[in-house]
C-alpha cells in the first residue's frame, strides 16, 4: 500500500487562520458572490473524479475557500495576496481528471476558473484558437462545428460522470492525450502558447503575449515546461491550441487477433507502412466480452483493434482500411470488418464508446477504479499478457483498454470503495501495473498526470537527477510553495 | 545596426589566465592528444557557419583551449573542473549553426563532442533511437537506410559548406526543424530523451536513464527544456529520437502562382483538406530565376509552391498529388507538374535543392547570409510581400524560401562582407524582416536559434516576464553562468 501511506500528512505552515483573515480581501476583489465558504461549495471542490474520493482518505480535507475570478487581472491579485501570506492556491477547471490533482489537501484556495470561458479568438487561416479556462473540449468543437475546423486532442474514456468534459486549459495543465494522439499528437505537440499567472501575481506568456507561430526556435521552451505542470508552478489563464481540418471523410474498422501479441505486431506493422492512422484503440478479451453484455454485441471474446481513417477523399479512406486490413491478415487478424458509413462506422466503435460503463455494468453500484501507463511499443504485449494474467490471478474483475498505438493503456476496476480488501486488492495491481512500466523503459503514466495519485514512482522514473532539476524549476518559479502543494512530489 | 553594438563586450570573470591552469588537469582527464591548444583548433572552433565569421567582429575571439571527450564521464568531469574555476564551456557539434551558438565570444572551454559518435540503439518497433552527439542526421539515415525507418527532420538549406551536415543533438540543442516539419514535426516533437551534463557535473536524463514511451504525462517536461537551450543550461551528451515509417510511395509537383497571396491561400486551403503533405516549399520569383540560370530550368518566374507526398502505395500518392494540383486551380494556380517517378521528382525539385548554391551563383565570391523568422499563416504573404518589397528597394540582390506550410520562411542574400555598406544594408533588411514577424505575432527565428544574431529580439518577443522566466531557469540550472555564455540574452 505504498501509494497510501503518505496521504494524509499534512504541511505545515497552510493555516485556516491565515486563509480566514484573507476572506474579507478575497471579497473585496471578487465580490461576496465569488468566494464561497459554505460546506457544500468547498465538497464540491475538494476532490476531481479519481479514486482518491471514493476511498474516503481525504475526507475532511477541504479547501478552506473557494473563490471565482473573471479575469486575468483578479488571478494576479489573488495569486499575489496569497503568496504574500503564504496560503496555497489549487487550481480548479471541470474536476474531471483522475489522478486527485486538484484536491485541496492541505487546506488553502480553491481557484475555481469556470467563470472565465470565452472562446477568445479562433484564427482559421492560422489553424489556432485561444480559449480562457472555463471553456471546455466539447465547447469549443461545437463552435467551431461548421468551420472545417477542429480541436483533435480528444478523451473518450476517461470521464466517469457521462455529462463530464474536461477543459482546455485543464487538459494543457495536466497533458493530457487521448484516442488521436497517434495522428495529431497530445496536449503537449497542440498547445501554442500559455498565458499564466505565476505566484507572485506576474501574468506571464510563455510565447510572449498574443503570439501563434506554427513553430520557433527562440528562447526556452516554457510553453512546454507548463504544459503538464499541473498547477504546481502557476495558474493557466488561457490556451492558444491548434486545430486542424476536420477530415473530411473517415472510415473505421474492427478486427480480433488470438493473442495480444498478434494484435500489437499487426499494429507494428500498420504504423510501419505510412498509413496516417487516425485512431488504434486496443481492448482485451474481457473487455469485449463486458461490452458485448452490456451493448448487446457478439464480436469475437479475442484481443481487438479498433481503428478510424480520416482522409481527403473517399478513395483514400476506402484504400487506407483495407490496406491495413490486409496487414492485419498477415497477424492472424480475425475478420477486419469495416465501414466509410457514419452509422456502420459508429456501430463497429459502439463497444469502444461504451467501454467504461460496460465495466461499471458488471458490478451493482460500482465507481471506476482507472489506472493508465505507458511504454515502449517492442515491450506492450509483454506488459499487457502480464498484467491479464495479475489481475486474473488477484480475483478482482478488471479490463484493459488502450492508446495501442502510443504504448498507452489503461487498467479499470469496478470497485466498492467501501471494501477494504478489494481496494486493498486493486492498489496492488496498481502498483504492480506500474513497477512493469517502469522496467520496460515505459512511464507511470501516459496521460492521466501524477497528481497524488503517481507520486510514489517519480523518483523511480526520473532518478535523484530528475528529481533535483524539477524542485530546482519549482523552487524558481514558486519560491514559498504555494502552488498546488503536495501534487507530483511527495 | 542594433545587432551589432554588444558583440564586443566581454563578459568579465572568464580569465585565459584561469583557463591556463586548467589545461594540465585536463590533459590528465583526457590525454593530452585531446586537449588542443594551437591556433588552427582554437580558430576552427571559433565559428558556426553563420555570418558573425564574415562581418570578422570576433576575430580574435577564439576559444582558450578546445577539448574532445570520448564518454559523458569525462564531460561531466570537464564540467565540474569548469563550474569549480568559473571557466565556460560552449559545447560544439557540427560547426554549421547560422546564428553564432558557437562561437567563443568570451573565450572558455570548446567542448567538441564529436569523438562521441555511437549510434547506441536503434528500437524500430518502437520507432525510436538513441545516438551520441558526433551522429549527424545523414550519417543516421544511412544507418537506417535498409531497416523501413528514418529520421525525419530534414535540413534542406541551411549548410552554408556543401559537405556540411548538422549532428542530431546539435540540432536538437537548437530545436532545428526543416522541409518536413509540417508533417513529421521539429526537434521540439521528435525528441523524447536528452542525457545532458548539468554544470555541475551531473548527468541528467530529462525523460529519466533509458526510457522511451512516445508519451508520458509524468513530471515537468524537462526534454522540451532542453530542445532549444542552446547550450545555454547544460551539454547534451545523447538524444533519443523518434523515427518513422520511411514513406513507401513519393510524388512531388511543382505549382506557380501570380502572387504570393495566390499561393499562401492555396497552401492554407490544402492544409485544410487533411491531405497529409510532407513538404511545401515556397520560392519567390527571384529565387526562381536565379535557380533557372544556375541549374538551367525554365521555370515561369513567378512566387511558386514544391511539394512533396508521402503514402502507402502509388494511388494514394497520385490521389493526394491530384487533389491538391485541383485545389492549386481554384487559387488560380498555373500548371501543375507533378509526378510520382523518381528521377522525375528529383527534377522537379532540383531547383529547390539549389536553391542556396543558385543565390551564391549570383555573386562571384560571396557567402550567404541567411535569416528565418516564422509567422502566423494569416500573415504570411503580407510579410513576404513587404519584405520582397523592402529587399527590392534596399538595391542589395536577395531571395524568399521558406517552409511555407509552417509560415516560416528563410531571406538569402549572397554577401561581400568585406563591403561595409552592403553588410549595414544587409543587416537592416534583416531587422525590419525580424520586426515585421514580431509585429504580427510571430517569432525572430524559426528554425535557426538566437544564438548571438537574434538576442536584440528576445525581450520584444517574449516580453519582461518571459525574460524574467527564462533567466530564473538559467540561474536554477547554471547559478555560476558558464554554459555557453552570451547566448540568447543580452
């Protein structure tokens, strides 16, 4: 129970008391309306959608305020008066993510960012946009509907609340990725430049204010070095991201294979052969077989692929899936059963969409217990047999799905927070998940973040060295540490 | 004349005296064959490529003594003595950057780095690989050339000596990006792991020792760190990169338009038709012409666009070549040639391949000084237009190429720099060049670095609080400020 064991300790030095004497400033600023003290606002941000939750151990540790700015300036102001009493700042958007990053376990304010959601520009010639914090993956693709344009950085599983959609600016600070990675990269290739707020209430722009080329080779990439900061270094304001052009056809495909190692050579091998797959999501026999149940589906109980083309004609979709469907054939694929059709192709995906509450499916009142790493492509069949094989021998239900074409996959549990031994059980394929990734050259997580819950294995990916530089940038940018506290660090 | 008014100023504190006495303890470290102080090696190490040479400013200003290691041991060993006596160190690849990150202009240490010439590991499942710093690109790629895979960043122009050719960490050291970037991404997104020697000593691994997942959302992002430092934060003693696919099928064409305009709205509108080009290249009309005399072509003398198509069989090239050789009509596009044959592709682009030779030609021995900015697409044929129009009216002879597809563009000018005159109007096409980018939310360099020609821009570029930003990392990495001093900051 390794990744336990710390969590409840508590840093000196972040006091109610302190907090309480800002509220009458903090109100000044934003007005009473925008910062809430009241149990229910303070639940409400005191924890995002992980497991951390559920299993009850931060119970009790609430953000001592909640505050709701709608501007850059009012965050500078914030940030500033914070940092000169020392009291923790936690940035807050949709409270989707999985890893417990936003959870105020050390008291302190919760910087809640959903006010601040224009879409501020979107510069179609330049295939970029720039958004504030509150707007959202699905918001912003839905206004850019009829541009030809889209935002390609996309999750589809992780949410656990169905309504759920994580923010822009949330997915920047966490970097997060998702099911077109292979093709269009992840947060960390799609997003331009960053306005943030530092702790001391200096309002940085990491490519310099309002700027969006494509590329350059000026100055230190600081673009990159917040991007998966995850709030420990100062406060995303804004987002310039790219877009690109919506494709303008697409087709999908589905095929089996008898064994994890046919399918990750098959994909290998696609990868391989200059086709710019869009898409290739992995599933495990189990997770098949849960989708099956729950969507009323009969493919194959095998290890499957499933893939999604998009391309400039019809042609080219067409060519591209049965290109790869011949190479398939040559991995001892199953039938490669594919469709141009937006309804055939939305059936073949059905079990793909519906992956995690299939899983939910199989257990009365369960919460998704979602664990992701990842590794080298030449060590994923090694690490996905192995892990089937513990989680089947560990007596708990579990499946595996998975960015196959990145080398990232993701364990989910339909878990009972409330049985300790169940828990205690899944922890360990938790752990046990991770040790693998790591000795393959692989990393604790893909995109999900560390937030709490990957802090254990840091020092164990990156060395003392590693470890040495990150404190050394933290400690330049936030001297008094008061970003995020207790997030990525142990 | 702005660029030039610091470039004599000496940094104090880096004393020859002090270098002198640790010549003996670095001949103990590495042999006295691989400490070099005559004239000849410490001349040779004095210069990149770029025109800092030719203006002769730093004549005299040579390194103390150059020093060739042969494993990061001794480069850590060489730091330490270095960081312990205040002595920089300029770390030295290839010799053909453009912007002067070589160049000893306080004296020091030369670290040259190419007795370092393994290729450690190629993976090609995972389709990456892992080379010293003496790997330069080609000598990579003709490693590579039987295995499907290739290193993808590929520097067109820039090698002022036909024979040159850029070491991977060299260029990784610059964020280098090149001809297909706008399909296989710069240095920036194709570099996934840096052993660097802090000045310390210490040998970082900024993605930790031996990993390789294509992602991770793991701790700070301390690679991208490290792309573009130039030097400036630590030495890069070895890169993991990604490699890809190498394309199966090629077509490349050739389209002319009768104004730059025509040509960058039909560039934009090929981006948005999710045909996956690898390459488009821009060429003004005056490189056109001088590339027709130079390499006896007869190519309509007018702003034109080259292409390139990579794909996974002989239609999907000649699809995409058609599509855009249509979308190139509605842009009012001339004749569009194109093809899919090799030697035919090859002449299609000769032009663009000589393009720096033919600028040469123009002018009986002259060099080339050559500079790149990158703008936003929307901004593109308005700066090109203006910047051809400043060029003309300046009376001095000089081209437009650029990577179009990126809004990064390159201006050549064959230069006499004994010619006092020309070289003042050289450099001040080159600053309004730079400050026209900058005005339209672009950056001073694309591709090529600050190194010492671009650092009048940074502050303008970045604003105050990125400065403040970048030097605060600087100071938490090289509190005692050897790394390659006077580089990127003023």
């Amino acid at each position: 129970m390794l990744c336990l064991k710390n969590f409840v300790r508590r840093v000196s030095g972040f006091k109610s008391k302190e907090v309480e004497k800002l509220i009458p400033q903090l109100e000044q600023l934003l007005g009473s309306n925008n910062v809430k003290t009241s149990d229910a606002s303070r639940q409400q941000h005191s924890h995002d959608e992980g497991h951390f939750l559920y299993l009850n151990i931060f119970r009790g540790e609430l953000p001592d305020v909640v505050v709701l700015p709608k501007s850059v300036n009012e965050v500078s102001s914030i940030a500033k008066l914070c940092n000169d009493h020392r009291v923790s700042i936690i940035p807050f958007g949709t409270g989707t993510g999985l890893e417990g990053g936003v959870n105020a376990i050390h008291g302190g304010v919760s910087l809640d960012l959903m006010l601040m959601d224009k879409i501020v520009s979107v510069n179609a010639e330049d295939f970029t946009c720039t958004v504030q914090p509150g707007v959202t993956r699905k918001k912003l693709n839905s206004f850019l509907k009829n541009s030809g344009l889209w935002f390609a950085v996309e999750l589809l599983v992780p949410c656990l609340d169905p309504g759920a959609d994580a923010s822009i600016c949330g997915m920047a600070a966490t970097c997060a990725s998702g099911t077109n990675a292979v093709r269009y990269g992840t947060m960390l290739t799609n997003v331009l430049n960053l306005e943030v707020v530092l702790p001391n209430g200096e309002i940085l722009n990491t490519r310099g204010k309002g700027r969006r080329p494509r590329k350059s080779a000026a100055g230190y990439n600081l673009t990159e070095l917040f991007v998966g900061s995850e709030g420990t270094l100062g406060v995303i304001t804004e987002a310039t991201v790219r877009l690109h052009a919506y494709p303008s056809f697409i087709s999908a495909a589905v095929c089996n294979f008898p064994t994890v190692y046919d399918a990750v050579n098959a994909v290998v091998a696609v990868l391989q052969c200059s086709v710019p797959v869009a898409r290739i999501e992995f599933m495990d026999q189990l997770q098949v077989a849960a989708s099956n149940k729950f969507s009323h589906l009969e493919i194959k109980e095998l290890p499957s692929v499933f893939l999604e083309f998009h391309g400039c004609s019809e042609d080219d979709v067409k060519n591209q899936a049965e290109l790869v469907g011949s190479i398939c054939q040559d991995f001892k694929g199953g039938e490669f059963t594919w469709s141009h059709l937006p309804e055939e192709r939305d059936k073949l995906w059905t079990a793909r969409h519906n992956a995690l509450y299939a899983v939910l499916a199989t257990k009365r009142d369960s919460r998704c217990f979602c664990t992701d790493v990842c590794v080298p492509i030449s060590h994923l069949a090694d690490v996905i047999t192995n892990t089937r094989k513990d989680i089947d021998e560990s007596g708990v239900f579990g499946t595996i799905v998975g960015h196959v074409g990145d080398g990232n996959f993701h364990c989910m549990f339909p878990v009972d927070e409330q049985n300790k031994d169940e828990m205690k059980r899944v922890w360990g394929l938790s752990n046990r998940l991770v040790e693998r990734a790591l000795a393959v050259g692989g990393s604790c997580t893909g995109e999900h973040g560390v937030g709490l819950g990957k802090r254990e294995y840091i020092k164990k990916e990156f060395g003392d060295e590693g470890i040495t530089a990150m404190r050394a940038i933290k400690k330049a940018f936030d001297p008094n540490g008061i970003m995020n506290p207790g997030k990525i660090f142990l």
